[in-house]
C-alpha cells in the first residue's frame, strides 16, 4: 500500500513487525507506538509459567479463612476459581497478550511457612505454543489475592497484597528461569 511506505521507499515498521532485534523493547516500534509482537515464526514448545501473591492479614483472620468460616463464605475455594477464571481471560485485560490455549492452570493457596497472619498463592500456568504464559499465571495470582482481599475487607480493611512476582518459567527460546 502506498501509504505503508515513506517517501525514500524505505519501509514503515508493520504493526506485526517483531521488533527483538538491536535491544528494542518488542511491543514498540521505532516511531514509539504501541504493537502486538509477531509471533508466527517461533516453534512450538512447552511453556510452564509459576508465580505468586501474598494476602497478609491477621492470623485470626487467616484461620475462618482455613475453617472456611468467612461471613462471605469458602474465600479459598472462590480465589481459586477466581485465579483460573482470570488466567484463561488475560489477554481481555491485558491489551498486548496473545490469546494462548491453555493446557492448565492451578492456583494453590495456603498459610504462608513465615507469617500466620498471611495467606500465600501460587498459580501455575502451562501450555504448547508459541509464547510464554508468564501474564497468565501473574493474572491468575493476582486475581486470586484480590478475591481474598474482597472477601476478608470487612473483617480486616488494612489486609495487603503483594508482592506479586513471576517465582518460575520453562520453555521457549529463552530457556528456563527461577527466582
């Protein structure tokens, strides 16, 4: 198209250019705007993504959480179908994921080992294609925490969430990975 070129007949940067090469960021071409990488060339592999939240609250609050005496009820089993829910919808809230069909997602939650007052959530996230489910198992987890936090707020407004963090991913060109 001629409106695809300039003037000199070099090319413009195509929305679906991937822009990986000489150390530029992959989702912005040169002129600055925002783009949704080309991934049709990289091989299929599977890719396994691991990450994590933390709900901390008080340990009172922790234990109806356990007991599943919650005045909104089963706070862990919701955050769970939460997390899962989330990670099959992140490229909804994410705007430059790819849509991945997702093999399987899990999403752990129990007392943290270092802080009775808080709860930890692991989300684990796989699939075969090609790119990486690391967004997905941070929405997941992240999604996971908040339905926590919505479940105890009358019970503890002051609960926290985060850190929030990738802990694991495998697969894909850039090898595995582990904090």
């Amino acid at each position: 198209m001629q409106g695809d070129r300039l003037e000199q007949g070099n090319r413009q940067p195509d929305a679906h250019d991937d822009a990986r090469t000489e150390g530029r960021l992959t989702h912005v071409r040169e002129d600055g705007s925002a783009h949704m990488v080309d991934v049709s060339a990289k091989a299929v592999t599977a890719r396994v993504a691991i990450a994590s939240s933390r709900l901390t609250t008080r340990a009172e609050v922790v234990d109806q959480m356990l007991d599943g005496t919650l005045p909104k009820g089963d706070a862990l089993a919701v955050a769970r179908i939460a997390g899962i829910m989330a990670a099959k919808r992140t490229p909804d809230l994410v705007p430059l994921c790819h849509p991945l069909p997702l093999t399987g997602v899990a999403v752990d939650l129990e007392r943290a080992a270092d802080d009775p007052g808080a709860i930890e959530v692991r989300a684990r996230v796989k699939t075969t294609g090609v790119t990486g489910v690391e967004m997905e198992a941070l929405t997941a987890a992240s999604v996971a925490a908040l339905t926590l936090y919505d479940m105890v707020k009358t019970l503890d407004r002051e609960a926290v969430i985060g850190p929030t963090r990738v802990e694991h991913k495998a697969g894909g060109a850039s090898g595995d990975w582990s904090r």
